[in-house]
C-alpha cells in the first residue's frame, strides 16, 4: 500500500531527527560518562591521601596494636591499607582488594592506577616517618555509572522529538495536506458532476495558486464541453432532419409513383371491371341457369369484386391529401367517439367479428380532433379490420381506446392475435407490405392510414412489448377545442 504524503513526511522527518538527536544522546552519555570518572578520581586521591596520612601520623604515637585497630576502622572508607617500614617493604596488608606492592618508594607521595578503569581502583601512597602507608580505593561501579542521568537526557530527546514530530503534524495538516485533501475532494465532486471546483480558501501560497488555477481549468473545460455538447446536440438534430426530409422525400417520391400507378390502373381498369360486373349480374339473374353455371358466375363475381376493392385501395391511396389541397376553407373536425361507435356498427354485423369479442374503451367527452369525420373513421376501420384478421378465431379479442393525452387524443387498436413479424416491422407503413397471405391483403390500407393521419398533423405507429398487435394514433386538437358529443 502506498503512503499517503502526510505519513511519508513524517516518516522522513523521524528518521532525520533519529539520525541528528542519537549522535547527541551518545556523546552526552560519553561526556556524562568521563565527568564522573574524573570527579570519582579526584574524590578517591582526596580520600586516600586523608587516610593514609591518618594512619602514617598514628604510626609514630600508638603500639602496633593500636594502629592495627585503627587501621582496621579505616578499612571501612577504603578498600584496603598497607604498611611499609623505612626501608620500603611491606610490612602488613589490611583489607582487600588488589594485591599491593611489596616494595614501594619512601621519599615521594605516589598515586597510581591498578587494574582496569571498571574493575580496577587507585593506590594512594603517602611517606611517613616511619615508613609509607598506602591506601588502596576500589572504583565504585555505583558511583560511576551515568545512567540516571542518561535516563534525562534520553528523556528530554525523546519529548523534543515528539513535540517536533507533533508540531511538524499540525503544521502540515494545516498548511499542506489539509488544502491538498479539500482540492482532491473538490476535483472528485467535479468528476462526479460537479459544475465548478471550489478552491481552498486556506494554505501555502503555492497552493492557493493551484488552487485556482485548477478551478480557472475547471470553468475552462466545463465551457468547452458545453460548447461541444451544444455541436453535437445541433449536428444530431441537423442530422435527424436531413434523414427525415430524405425520408420524406424518398417516401413522398415513392407514394408519388405508386399513386400514379394506381390512378391510371384505376381507371383503365375500372370501366371494364364495372361493366363486367354489371354482365355477371345480369347473368345471374337469369333463371335458366343450372348449379354449376351459377356456381362458377358467383365464383366470378366475387372474384370481380375482389380486384374492385383492390382498385379502391389503390384510388384511396392515390387520392391527394389535405396538405396538397390548397383551399382557404378550414378543415372539419373529428368526433372520435362517434367515428368509434359508427365503425362498431359497420363491423359488428361482418361474419369475422361473430367469433371475435370486439371491445371499447372510450373516455367520455372527448376533445374533437383535428381530421375530418370520413377519414377518421376510414383510419379507424382499417385498423381494426388488420386487427380483427390477426385475432384468432374463435375467442379472439378486439379492443379500441381512446384517451386524451397532452398534445391531442391518442386511439389504440388492439388485438390479442401473434403480433407482428419483427422482419417487417420497420416497414409496416410503407406501401405494399404486409403479413397476410398472398390474396387477401393489398398492403395499402396502413400505408393510406399513415398519409391521412400524417395529412392531419398526427402520428401513427406500432407499440412493440405488448401480447399481440397494438396500433396508436395521436391527432391533435381541432381548432375550436369543443368536446365530442357523449
């Protein structure tokens, strides 16, 4: 894991102040050290130098026995005592310690190191007139050891390095990583959404500089994908109406042709067609026709029928709409509920609908709409004529709703059938497309509701996600705003 600033700084800093106070603690306890082994050296030739003289001056006035009690006594401020004679040999050793000299010098006063510094001590060598006494001072471990002073020391390092590891602490929270924290938070709540960074208002001087030149950057990047934002916001919408003009205008070109088609088709056709109808009838009406002649004359007639509805489709679809009619009348309202009740009673009597259930949903007092009555119920009927042929027989389901909306009235047409085939869903409304079986469909009628309800302004389209087929129409709002009739 990696250290965060804060503790590398302090990390850093112990290990400064470890490497600058240690050096000083051991040249203190040195020094403390070599103090006490000289004052300990000074005491011990004073102590000595007292004792011996002592007893070198009781040698002249006391008996041997005496003197060796009193020697003795003394024994208890050093380690040990040793009497020489005249001559400088070693008469009598009391005491312990390290073994003293058997000859010493009789004419100077002599002071000098036995053993080691720790273990050792110090011989005091003091002439009298009846011979040198030496007295013997053991060092004092005790006495020499530095260590309560050392403990001090070691104690005053110790709290000047807390105080400065403290000190150092409460300044870097408060001028350093304290306004690095509150920038890295205030970067985090631009990255999360943010419109502006706020910069901390406290700190080093280069911080504050940071600081607002990362919230100079900010408003700076926040205006430029707010430009970039509003580019591809008006290339998108540019791009989606150029697709819709070329889809218009691919469409419009399209439907221009077929309608051409269908009005020249409809008319070389529709005379003859008319007059042969005309011809069957009569001949149907003949009584000398047998079974089978009037079998194959009705088969003719409703095949004859059959290609007129496919000419209607087709003038229906080449009909021109309102918005290519240029006349300075107003366009006649829509009652969506009475075109729903009208398309009820045309359909309801049809043998399709006997083994279908044909419902509505309608909400009272609808707003009036913006399409005439005849197309309104010509969208209507076609739409549930589609559903009634795609609900399954028998038990099949029909139903027609009708609600307002806010921007007009929104018809649904559903059935209950197996909905739509995805590979033609995109192409419901386009000409000549469907889902029947190849002679019983045109594929013209949701084509021609497409161009009327477009014609008056409104939408039309297939909902997906739903069981079965669900067909939606939007029409706007008539002019006048009045309700339909109840």
């Amino acid at each position: 894991m990696r250290l965060g600033i804060r503790a590398q700084l302090l990390l850093s800093l112990g290990a400064l102040l470890l490497l600058a106070l240690l050096p000083l603690f051991l040249v203190v306890e040195r020094l403390t050290q070599a103090n006490l082994q000289q004052i300990w050296e000074v005491d011990a030739r004073a102590l000595g130098r007292s004792v011996a003289g002592h007893v070198a001056e009781a040698r002249s006035s006391r008996s041997s026995e005496d003197l060796v009690a009193l020697a003795r006594a003394e024994v208890g401020s050093v380690a040990g005592l040793g009497l020489y004679d005249r001559q400088g040999n070693l008469e009598r050793s009391i005491g312990r310690g390290v073994e003293l000299s058997e000859r010493v010098a009789v004419d100077r006063e002599e002071v000098r190191r036995v053993g080691s510094v720790a273990a050792g001590g110090l011989v005091v060598l003091v002439p009298g007139s009846h011979g040198p006494v030496a007295a013997l001072l053991l060092v004092d471990a005790a006495a020499l050891r530095a260590t309560p002073v050392v403990r001090l020391v070691a104690l005053y390092i110790g709290l000047l390095g807390l105080t400065l590891m403290l000190l150092s602490y409460v300044v870097l929270t408060r001028f350093v990583i304290g306004p690095v924290e509150r920038l890295s938070h205030a970067a985090g709540r631009v990255a999360e959404g943010a419109r502006e960074l706020t910069a901390p208002a406290s700190g080093a001087r280069e911080l504050l500089e940071l600081g607002a030149s990362l919230a100079t950057m900010t408003a700076r990047l926040r205006f430029e994908e707010e430009e970039l934002r509003r580019t591809i916001a008006e290339v998108s919408a540019g791009k989606e109406e150029l697709e819709r003009a070329q889809d218009t205008v691919v469409r419009g070109e399209r439907l221009a042709s077929v309608g051409r088609l269908s009005a020249g088709l409809a008319h070389e056709i529709g005379n003859p067609l008319a007059a042969i109808s005309s011809f069957q009838e009569l001949l149907l009406e003949s009584p000398n026709l047998d079974e089978e002649e009037r079998d194959f004359l009705v088969r003719m007639k409703r095949e004859t029928e059959r290609v007129q509805r496919v000419l209607r489709d087709l003038l229906d679809f080449a009909r021109p709409g309102r918005a290519f009619e240029r006349t300075d009348t107003p366009p006649e309202d829509g009652d969506v509920a009475a075109a729903v009740l009208h398309v009820l009673q045309l359909v309801t009597p049809q043998r399709t609908f006997r083994e279908v259930e044909l419902a509505a949903d309608v909400e009272p007092e609808l707003p009036r709409v913006a399409m005439a009555p005849e197309r309104l119920e010509q969208v209507l009927l076609n739409l549930v004529l589609n559903a009634a042929d795609a609900a399954p027989k028998p038990g099949g389901k029909v139903v027609i709703r009708a609600k307002v909306i806010p921007s007009g009235v929104r018809i649904e047409v559903e059935d209950d059938g197996a909905g739509v085939d995805p590979s033609v869903a995109g192409r419901l409304f386009e000409p000549f497309v469907t889902t029947k079986d190849v002679g019983k469909g045109t594929g013209l009628g949701l084509a021609v509701c497409r161009g009327l309800v477009e014609d008056a302004g409104g939408a039309i389209h297939h909902e997906p996600g739903v069981a079965g087929a669900r067909f939606v129409v939007e029409l706007p709002f008539a002019a006048n705003g009045s309700a339909s009739a109840p």
